[in-house]
C-alpha cells in the first residue's frame, strides 16, 4: 500500500516539476513563477526513507531561472528598431550655424619708389620697416582711414599700394561666395522658425575718403591728400589747371616726400607760379638758381610737371638719403641765405592745412 502511495505522490512531484520547468520558460516574469512555486510548495507533500510525511513543505530543486531582462530585451530591441512615431513630437532639422572664419588676407603690391611701415596709422608713427617698390604685403584690413594693417605687424597708407587681382580657383572660389552666401539666406528664411527673426544678407559699408594728415616738420611722411584737395589748394593760383596735382602725388608716392611740403615750397620759390623762372622756364623751385646767375643757370623744363619731378628726385638723393629729413634740416643746405625758409614753408604748409 505505502509503496504504491508513493509511486503516486512521485509521479505527482515529477509533473510538478515538468510544470514548473514549463512555466520559467513562457511567463515573463519571475514574480510570477514565485507565486506559482510558493502556492505549489505550501501543497506539496515530503517523501522521506519512502514514507509521506504531511504538513512540511517541499524543496524543489529547479534550474536557475533565466533573469527576466533576458526574457523581454530581445522583444524591446526588435520594438526599438521600428521607428518611433508621435503625432505630438515634431522633430525639426537643425540649422547649424555658421563657422567663424578668419577675415580674408589680401595680396597688395607696393607701388611707392619706397613706402614705410609704422606701427601706427598715422603718418607721426615709428617706422619698423622700408618697403621698395614691387614688394608685395598681406593686408588683413583697410582702415577707414585710408590705411592697411598688415597681417603680421605695423600699417601702411592705401595710396601706395595696389591690390593684386587674384586669378585662377582662387578668383573663382572668391566670386562663388556671395552666391553660395544668398542662398543660404534664402534657406534660412524659409524655415518659419520665428515670425520675428529676419536674416537678410550682410552688407559692409564702403570705407569713407581719408581725411587729409596734419602737416609736420618730418619731410618723408604721407600726406593723405588727394589730387582733389591739391587742385583747391591751388585756386586763384597761376599753379592751377598745369596737372601738377598728379605729379605732386607722384613723388610723395614714389620718394614719400610730403605734398604739404612740396607744394609750399614750390609757392614761396615761385611766388604761387608767378616768378620769371616759373613762367620762361617751368621752373617751379628755383632749381640750380645760383646766385651769381640764378637766370641762366637755373635748370629749364619742357612742364612745369616735370620740374616737380625733378624735385622730388634731387630732395629724395640729396637731402633725405643723407639724413636731411626735417625741413630745419633741409633749410640749412637748400636755402642758407634765407634764416626764415623754413618758418615760411611751415606757415604755408599750416594755412593749405586749413583750406582743407
């Protein structure tokens, strides 16, 4: 009797157990088979020495059952890789802003016989360093002021430099740029991001005339006079309409001698284009008027254009090559006999100043 019992409590167990094993592998949670082997435990009856023993709990022993992440991730991975949709989630491209890029350098060319950089923009500056003419500058910025700040260090005046037109992939890069530029506004306009925001394109202001430099003693300095402001300093003058203005900038660009300078001293030795050497032989400067015979051995020329030249010329070897670069200096040796030449030339230098 006892051994048939058991053979039925045993066959009992065992479906238990095929029960349980069953139930670990399709319920999703482990909470679940908890439950099951905690209601079924209570119930079950102990085989000791083949005798049932009623009211103790079994102990099955079952495989360790598989964590419940295991049973669920594969499902929640086939679910992440469907896309996900909401109708209240509105997902807008985004518009990366622009990258800050370093301003354009620009290649010029000197076009002065000789131009200074200083370390300022100004004509009073120091001088760092001579350029010749033909050299070329990496300007990384026009000043409003007429002025080029170099990449490197120091400033040189516009007028004696010319920009060099870039050629090739370069110039077609460059002139692909506003292109490139307007349609990228336009894109950006389109996207109604913000009712209130307007993008148009940036416009740079054209840089304004220089204004003209305060006249100094310094000989070798800029100007910053225009062909404009010499033709009105000559007004009313017997030196207007005879293009001296040209050449008067010819030579502060290619030997740096101030136009102040020149043209005041071209007015006191001409008595403003009036003098007998100024009208019979376009002398402007009594060039080589030695006193003995100023007439006859003063120089002669074909314009009074090229007696300016001719100046420019002497003054650059002479005068400021040789260390005469103030015009105390040069009064000493161009015109000893006069103690008050470079008052005079200071005061016509000041009163042109003025009229401008």
């Amino acid at each position: 009797m006892h051994t048939k019992l058991n053979r039925q409590v045993l066959v009992y167990v065992l479906c238990i157990a095929l029960f349980m094993t069953l139930s670990t592998r399709f319920l999703p949670s482990n909470k679940v088979s908890a439950d099951v082997t905690d209601n079924l435990s209570a119930s079950l009856l102990t085989i000791t020495d083949g005798n049932v023993i009623m009211g103790e709990t079994l102990q099955l022993f079952s495989p360790q059952l598989p964590e419940t992440t295991d049973l669920i991730q594969p499902a929640l991975q086939e679910e992440v890789s469907e896309p996900i949709t909401n109708s209240s989630l509105e997902i807008h491209s985004a518009i990366a802003p622009p990258s800050v890029q370093e301003p354009p350098i620009y290649t010029y060319e000197v076009t002065a016989f000789y131009l200074n950089v200083r370390e300022q923009p100004d004509a009073n500056s120091n001088i760092i360093e001579v350029l010749k003419q033909g050299d070329t500058i990496e300007v990384g910025q026009t000043l409003d002021n007429g002025w080029l700040a170099l990449k490197d260090k120091g400033f040189v005046h516009g007028r004696y430099a010319e920009k060099i037109e870039e050629s090739g992939a370069v110039a077609a890069e460059a002139a692909a740029v506003p292109e490139v530029l307007a349609k990228a506004n336009t894109i950006v306009a389109e996207v109604p991001l913000n009712d209130t925001l307007k993008i148009r394109p940036s416009q740079t202001p054209e840089p304004e005339p220089s204004d003209p430099e305060k006249p100094t003693s310094a000989v070798e300095s800029d100007s910053g006079l225009t062909e404009e402001h010499i033709a009105k300093l000559f007004e009313k003058t017997a030196l207007a309409n005879h293009g001296l203005e040209k050449a008067v900038l010819d030579i502060e660009q290619e030997y740096g001698i101030n136009a102040y300078f020149t043209i005041a001293v071209m007015k006191l030795e001409s008595g403003n284009g009036k003098s007998t050497l100024a009208k019979k032989k376009n002398n402007l400067f009594g060039l080589n008027a030695i006193d003995s015979d100023k007439y006859n051995r003063a120089f002669s020329f074909e314009t009074k254009g090229d007696s300016v030249r001719k100046f420019g010329q002497l003054l650059a070897k002479n005068y400021v090559d040789k260390g005469f670069t103030t015009i105390d200096k040069i009064a000493r040796k161009y015109c000893p006999s006069n103690p008050k030449w470079a008052s005079l030339v200071m005061n016509i230098m000041k009163k042109d100043y003025k009229k401008l």
